[in-house]
C-alpha cells in the first residue's frame, strides 16, 4: 500500500469518526456508550422518597419526538424521563398516545414546577391539540394519577439518576 493510500484511508477514518461525533453532538443519535435508564426520586420533606420510578431516558431529538407513543401503556413506578440541556418553557402534546399520563415538570433545580394530568387523545383526534407546557430542564412522564397515588406536588425535590 502506498503512503498516499494509507493517508486516504485515514482521512475516511477521521471523516466518519467526526460524522459521528456531529450526529451525537446535535442528538440525532444515541452515543453507542450511552445507557437509556434510570431512577428518579421523589423526596418527601424528610428527604425520604415518596415515590420511586424507574424510567427510560429519551435525551435525542428523535427519542424525545417519540416519546412514549411506541408504548401500549406503563405500569405503576415506571416512566419516561426527558433530558434537556437547559431550563426552559417545555410543551409536551399526546402525539399518537394510546393511554393517558402524569407529565412532571422538573426545574434545573431540581424541584417540581408543575404537574399535568394528560388524556389520551379520542379515536377521532391525533394528540396534537393536547398541549401540556411547564418550565422544565426535566421532563417525567408517568402513568395518569401515579403523581396523586404517591403525593407527588410542585415544590418536591426529586434526584435523577441516569447514565
């Protein structure tokens, strides 16, 4: 192999590895190393946890997109938890949802902001009027009435934990 093909093949290497990196980078998607679960901890004023879920992390774009509308339903202590990189004003619809919801908005200080109790949407409507906005760096969604069963409320402090 001559010196200059070695130096194409190279290139070819490093052109891929930074396509790569580009994709991850702007969450198009999931790193190979990355693990997609987690807990999230609701505390009570003592600091003991009220409630407990174990979620799937959706922190791509396409992932976020989705959502949990590829799933059937959820059981009690399980969710979705959305990673965003900043606080912001966060509107979530029931886009092709089958069942409905609890979506939990999560503060960069991580404490709950707002909590919305989400319909499902009718066998006539899409779920992309159903609106839900909250100020959020977090985003967790759970079966509809987990947040009442548990006493989940704005102003609770809630650990993440997620690889």
């Amino acid at each position: 192999m001559t010196l200059e093909r070695v130096w194409q093949a190279l290139l070819a290497v490093v052109l891929v590895l930074l396509v790569g990196v580009v994709l991850v980078q702007a969450g198009f998607v999931s790193a190979p190393w990355h693990v997609d679960r987690g807990e999230v901890r609701v505390l009570d004023n003592s600091g003991e946890p009220k409630a407990v879920v174990n979620v799937s992390v959706a922190d791509t774009r396409q992932e976020q997109y989705t959502g949990l509308s590829d799933h059937d339903s959820l059981e009690s202590g399980e969710g979705m938890l959305f990673v965003h990189s900043s606080e912001d004003d966060r509107t979530y619809v029931m886009r092709e949802m089958d069942f409905p919801i609890d979506i939990v908005f999560i503060g960069a200080d991580r404490e709950i902001t707002g909590i919305e109790h989400a319909r499902a949407p009718e066998p006539d409507e899409d779920g992309e009027d159903l609106r839900y906005t909250g100020r959020a760096k977090w985003v967790l969604e759970i079966p509809r009435s987990y947040a009442n069963e548990t006493g989940m409320a704005v102003g609770d402090e809630v650990e993440i934990e997620y690889e």
